[in-house]
C-alpha cells in the first residue's frame, strides 16, 4: 500500500514537471490610437506600452491587433495585423517600452465604432536556468481604458466640404459686395465733385462774362 503511495506521488511529480513553467512578469499599460476619427481607407497606427513588472528582463515575442469590422455592404470582416518592431524585443526589469502596431482601414469600411483587440505575448529571462520561459499573455479587454476607433461617415466629410464650399462662396460675394460699394461711392464723390466744379466754372464763367459786357465801350452814333 505504501508503495502504491509513493508511486502515485511520484507520477504526480513527473506530472507536474511536465507542465511548461509560467511566469507572470508583464503588464499592457496602455493601448491607444495615433487619431480620434478615422476616415474609409485611412492607415493608422495603435500605440502599445508594456510594463515589466519582475525583477528580471522580460521579452515580447508576439505583438498583434485584431480589428472585427463591417463593410458598407454589411459584410463582416476580421483582419489582423502585427507590429513592425522586430521581435522579440527585451524589456528591462522596471521599464516600459511603447510598440506601434500599424492598421489599414479598407475603403468601404462602415462608419461608427470599433473595438480593436490587442494581443501580446512575452518571456521572463530565468537566470536560474539560463534561459527564457513562458510569460504573460496579455490582450486589451482587460485594460479600463480599451482602445476604440471611430470611423466617420463619407457623407459627413461631403457634406462639411459643401458647407465649407458655401461658405467660402458668401465669404467672397460678401467681399465683393463690400469692395462693389467702396467703388459705388468713389465713383459717387468723383460725380459730385466734377458736379461741383462745374457749378464752380460756370458761376466764373458767368461772372467772368458779365464783367466783359460791362467793360465794353458803347459805339457812337
């Protein structure tokens, strides 16, 4: 009986050995964007901070983003990208290191919002052993502040052109109005002083003419 025990303790053992060794070490501190609105087949960026909580360096060995998405004809699409940063990539013990992970919006992607998912997956260097050993997994759904993408509508990028459009054309008719009435009322004074000094002439004239008539001798008979 004894010996049944100890040969159960020790397949346990062997059990037990057999699993991968798992270390908890990182933590995703933040996942943001690089821009507040998006536009249909824009390219973008998603910021990516990961902590190394461990006494130990850590690496990331997989960093990706997942974006499950709907076209304009209501077709559901899921496209997932990885960042450009070479991996892996250490991570000192108490540092934080930020990875970008570029995205590509498709040209008939619907307006609205989108929750992109995060995915990392990282190793703790073991001085023990000399060697790394699985760590973290770590995906944005856990983090408080999730990181979302808001795609704006064509329609309203036309309809702000127009708006802009139309403003730009009163913004011009209004100043050529205003420039048509500084022209109006030069042309106004310029009449009213020739206007005047025509009045001015003439009265000469008149007085001028009188004098002469005045001062011209009367002929004997």
């Amino acid at each position: 009986m004894y010996k049944k025990r100890l040969l159960g303790a020790f397949v346990c053992f062997l059990a037990l050995m057999a699993i991968p060794q798992v270390a908890w070490a990182a933590t995703m501190t933040a996942c943001t964007p690089d821009k507040d609105t998006y536009q249909q087949g824009q390219t973008g960026s998603i910021a990516v901070t990961i902590y190394n909580d461990e006494n130990d360096k850590i690496r990331v060995t997989e960093l990706s983003a997942t974006i499950d998405y709907y076209c304009d004809d209501g077709t559901r699409y899921v496209a997932k990208t990885f960042t450009d940063t070479e991996l892996p990539a250490e991570i000192a013990e108490g540092q934080s290191e930020t990875y970008d992970i570029p995205i590509s919006l498709p040209n008939n992607i619907a307006s609205g919002f989108i929750n992109p998912t995060v995915e990392a997956r990282t190793q703790l260097w073991n001085e023990a052993g000399s060697s790394w050993i699985s760590s973290d997994y770590l995906n944005s759904n856990y983090l408080t502040s999730k990181p979302k993408l808001f795609v704006e509508s064509p329609y309203k990028e036309l309809y702000e052109t127009s708006e802009q459009q139309y403003q730009e054309q009163l913004e011009t008719s209004e100043r050529q109005y205003q420039e048509q009435l500084v022209v109006n009322g030069y042309q106004a004074n310029m009449i009213n002083i020739l206007i005047a000094l025509t009045i001015v002439f003439a009265s000469v004239a008149g007085v001028l003419f009188v004098l002469f008539i005045r001062r011209k001798p009367i002929a004997q008979p």
